[in-house]
C-alpha cells in the first residue's frame, strides 16, 4: 500500500495495515529550508573569504 510518507501504519502478522496515524511534524516544512539556505550561506562566505 503505497501512503504518502507523513503516514504511518502498524501492520498485523498477514501484512494488513491495522492502525495508521500521522508522523506531521513542522520541523517537515521550514527547517529543510533554513538548514539548506545556511549551507548555501556557508559555503558561499567560505567561498569569498578564500578568494
């Protein structure tokens, strides 16, 4: 069963998926983003400072 990958299930001993919940969480939609902008940041200072 192909789920988007927020969702989570518990499965029973036949492979049938028994409870499925949410695994949300906003660390998920910004934080990628901040950590990957300084990254980009970081390597760009270096970039200059060695030039």
């Amino acid at each position: 069963m192909l789920l988007p990958r927020d969702i989570v299930c518990e499965e029973d001993q036949f492979g049938n998926p028994t409870r499925c919940y949410r695994t949300y969480s906003a660390w998920d939609d910004w934080a990628r983003w901040v950590v990957l902008a300084v990254i980009i940041v970081g390597f760009f200072l270096l970039f200059v400072l060695c030039s």
